[in-house]
C-alpha cells in the first residue's frame, strides 16, 4: 500500500502535506501516510491522460477487453487485504464489502464482454447515390468515439463499486478515454490498493501508463484542479447534491465546456396503494423496515419517503414498521461528517411542526463511534405540501411517511416531488387501473419506477437505468450503472466520402470486425 499519488501509473513524490486513514467506528488513525497532490501532479496527470488518449483510444478491442478482466483479476487477487482495509475505512460489514467486490470485479468483466463484441459504437453507414439528382448524395459514416480523458471522483458509500475501479472508471476506460481518480479521503488505504491493480493489469497488458492516474486531496482544491483543467474531457461524480452542483458550476466557469455526470442523491418515494396496505400491512413493515435500514441508511437509493392515504390498515403498517425500528441496531456511518450531517438533519426534522416521530431503534452502541439512529416520522399531506424542506433528502436510515386524505391529495404530493433516482409503487395489480394518473405523475419524475419491491440494490446489467430527471442527475438521459453508462464518455464522429482502407475497421465495407451495423438503414452484419 503505497501512499504516493500515482501519475501515468509511476509513483510520485509530492513535497507537503499528508493524511491517514481514519476508523469510522473508533475514529483512530490507521496504517500508511498519503501524501495530498498538488498543481504540478494534476498537471503532469493529465499531460499523461492526453498523451494516452491518442494512442489508448485507438487500441484494438481485443486489448481493451483483455486490460479490463486484467483489472478485475488483479483487484480479485488482493483478497482479504482489500476486504479488511475496506471494512477498516468505511465501517462496513464484510459481507457486504465483499459483495462489492464481485460487483466491482463483474462489471469489469461485463464491459470487456461489451468492448470486445463491438456492436455498442452504434456503426451507421448511408453509402453513396452519385447519380442522384439533382444532387449527388456523398457516402457518409458515422460511429462512436471516446471523448477523451475522464476525471472519476470517488463515492463515500461505496469504497469499491463507486470509487477508483468502480462503474464510472470501468466505463471510460471501455469507452477509450484515460482516466485520472480524484481519490475519496474516507478510504485512502482502499483506493492505494486498487490503483495499484489498475496499474499492475496496465503494465502486464501493454496499455500505455497515462491510461491511469490517481490522485489524493483532504480537501477541494485538487477537485477544483481537475475540473477546470483544459485537458479535462468529462467529469463523473456521485455524491451530494452540494457536491454534484460544486463541480458543475466550476465546469461552467471553463473557456470550453465539457459534460458533468452528476449522481446527486434522491428520497426515492415508495407509494403503498389502500389494497395492498390493507391485505399485507404487515409484510410491507418488514420489507420497508429492513430497506431503510440497509447500510444505515446510505444508499443513494435509499427510501427517505413513503406515500399512502390514511386507512386502517395504514395504521397497522405503522404499528409493525415502528416495532421493527425500534429493535433494529445501530450501525457504523461512514465519516464523523455524515453522521454529525445526519444528526443535525434528523434531529432538526423531528423538531418541526406537524412531524410526529413514530419509532427509533433503541439499540444503540456505547462501545463504537458515528453511530446511527434508525427513525419513521410521520406527517400529514397538507403539512407536508406547506414545507418544500421536507422534500430534501437526509442521508441515513430515516423515512418520513406522509398520510393523505384522498387519492386526490396523494397526487398533489407526488406532484410536489421533485426529479428521483427511483420511484416505487406498491399494489395489488388489480387496483393499478384506478391509479393511471398517479402513475403517470411518478413516471415523469424518475428514473426507474419499481413495482411491489424496494429501490435499495442496483443491478449491473444492460436494461438498468441509474439516474434520473434533475436534482437527481445532472442529466437525466443517461446512467451511472449498467454497460448504458459508457455513453456518457463518446461523442458521434461522422465521416464524409473517405477511402475505405483509411476508415475504421468498425465503419469499412468488409465488416471485419463482424459487429452489428445500420447499413442503408438495415442492422445487419454483412
């Protein structure tokens, strides 16, 4: 574990300051020193990324493929090490640490796969009409490009799966685009670890070493470095929305703009429908009592806010979700500033007007740190319609359920909701019919719309969608998760009457790369 920053995969000595790792759950200082980056190594990075980027985005997708199951296999073979640093920095149970790292290491594996196929650059040929008249019609080509080098910030929640190797890097790097990592200073360790994978599977696979920097900050300016550097093609971040929106107003001030891939966080409504609540109050409690709680609360995807008109079976569902909140134990939170954020946040809603505090867990550790306090609140839809701050989210294990009168006043709210990463409804398929307005409101505001299950857990695969319409994302038509995500790192490039031996291999007449292409407005091979 080498504490240096890493430019074009060689290790750099910076002059000045240097930090640890901390323990969540104890708050003492863990092994190694990390030394913060400064202006030269940004700059040097990103020369490197540049230089790359001529030669990386042109590298045959067979090499690609083999340079991100190298990765994979590298970041695999760290094993334990990695595990126990990644529990150690983020307060995380193994278990789930290790989930991360199979899908930290899958989806490596499902963008090789995708790279190595070929068909994603979307290949469109119209070839040439000479004789059309009045004017000839030119033979035109056009495919996907990578965009150039990415700047990657690295997730709190998400030590592996979101960070130096996560989906955002896997991504870019499939696309053809360098990658500099701005390193998350919640688990430095973690991230030492696994850049030197990325740079080991590099080094072994021939890629050239700018393909990869990674670089450490405390604080913001390194970010802000990044961000606004000329040679900075695309930026990819989840995070708050503060976060998300600091960097897009930074981006904003650059001569030339470039896109932000902003993830910034949701409530993620989950809407129990008067059948459902009624037949299985006590099944949806335990169901939604377990995924506000997961990971203390700090998932993305995390359901913040649930939506239902009163009834008695409303009342029973509250009885059984606060039983189960009460018996729920404290977890460890990531950092001292997300749980003293979420102290702040949880203790300042329960203190409003109209909140009414149903149930907390009560089983709180006095031996471990940053402890969270599970809790359901409980409002009326008029109160909640009155106080656009109750809108916003709170990371952690909190939801806030808002009881309407009517089916009439269930839409008001929903209508109130702002952009979500996802949306869930939870009926009786045959009550859906009566709910096709309500449903057509919660589909214009999200991402994904679930029915009958929970937001928390994000699969990896083609069909998914991670990203919503704004606050949600900074851009709505495209995800974070998933082989959809390499899109948001290409641009189209057409080519207009060039010589076929000088085109791509994916646009030349012979096909030899044997991919699926629009020909004359037919997908075919040939």
């Amino acid at each position: 574990m080498n504490g240096n920053n890493i430019v074009a995969c060689n290790y750099v000595t910076v002059d000045g300051k240097s930090f640890k790792g901390l323990a969540p759950s104890t708050g003492l200082q863990l092994e190694g020193d990390f030394t913060v980056a400064d202006e030269a190594t940004v700059n040097s990075a990103l020369a490197a990324a540049t230089d790359a980027y001529k030669v990386y985005k042109n590298i045959g997708k067979a090499k690609k493929a083999e340079f991100l199951r190298a990765i994979a296999t590298e970041i695999a073979a760290l094993g334990e090490t990695l595990i126990n640093r990644a529990v150690a920095e983020s307060g995380l149970p193994a278990g789930r640490i290790t989930g991360e790292m199979g899908r930290t290491t899958g989806q490596l594996r499902m963008f090789a796969d995708m790279v190595e196929e070929g068909s994603w650059v979307d290949a469109v040929i119209d070839t040439a009409l000479p004789e059309r008249a009045p004017l000839p019609k030119p033979d035109l080509r056009r495919m996907l490009t990578a965009i150039g080098p990415v700047v990657v910030f690295g997730a709190s929640n998400f030590p592996l799966a979101f960070s130096v190797a996560g989906g955002d890097t896997a991504s870019a790097l499939a696309a053809g685009c360098p990658v500099v990592v701005k390193v998350h200073p919640a688990h430095p360790g973690t991230s030492a670890m696994v850049g030197g994978a990325i740079c080991k599977a590099a080094a072994d696979t021939g890629m050239p070493a700018g393909v990869f920097s990674l670089l450490y900050d405390t604080g913001y300016s390194v970010g802000e470095q990044l961000v606004k550097h000329p040679q900075t093609k695309a930026v990819a971040f989840t995070g708050s929305f503060n976060g998300g929106m600091a960097l897009i107003k930074l981006a904003q001030q650059r001569t030339a703009l470039i896109p932000v891939f902003t993830e910034m966080g949701s409530i993620n409504p989950v809407v129990f429908l008067p059948e459902i609540i009624q037949n299985q109050p006590k099944e949806m409690a335990a169901k939604y009592a377990a995924s506000i709680t997961l990971g203390a609360g700090q998932f993305c995807t995390n359901p913040g806010l649930m939506l239902a008109i009163k009834s008695p079976g409303l009342d029973t569902f509250v009885q059984e979700i606060a039983k189960a909140i009460e018996t729920v134990p404290s977890a460890t939170m990531l950092t001292e500033g997300i749980w003293k954020n979420y102290q702040k946040l949880s203790e300042g809603i329960t203190a409003k007007n109209g909140i009414t505090l149903v149930a907390e867990s009560k089983a709180i550790s006095s031996e471990l740190v940053n402890q969270s306090t599970a809790k359901i609140l409980t409002v009326t839809a008029a109160d909640f319609l009155a106080n656009p701050k109750l809108r916003e989210e709170i990371f952690g294990p909190l939801s806030l359920l808002v009881i309407a009168d009517s089916p009439q006043q269930l839409e008001a709210v929903a209508a109130s909701l702002e952009g979500q990463l996802t949306v869930t409804i939870m009926a009786e398929k045959t009550e859906l019919a009566q709910y096709s307005d309500l449903v057509d409101i919660l589909s214009s505001i999200t991402g994904r719309l679930i029915l009958n299950g929970v937001p928390t857990g994000v699969e990896v695969c083609a069909a998914m969608q991670h990203g919503g319409p704004f606050p949600a994302s900074s851009d709505s038509r495209y995800t974070s998760v998933g082989t959809a995500a390499i899109y948001r790192f290409v641009r189209p490039l057409a080519w207009q009457d060039w010589d076929d031996t000088l085109l791509p291999a994916e646009l030349q007449h012979a096909n030899p790369l044997n991919i699926w292409r629009q020909v004359n407005n037919q997908w075919t091979k040939d």
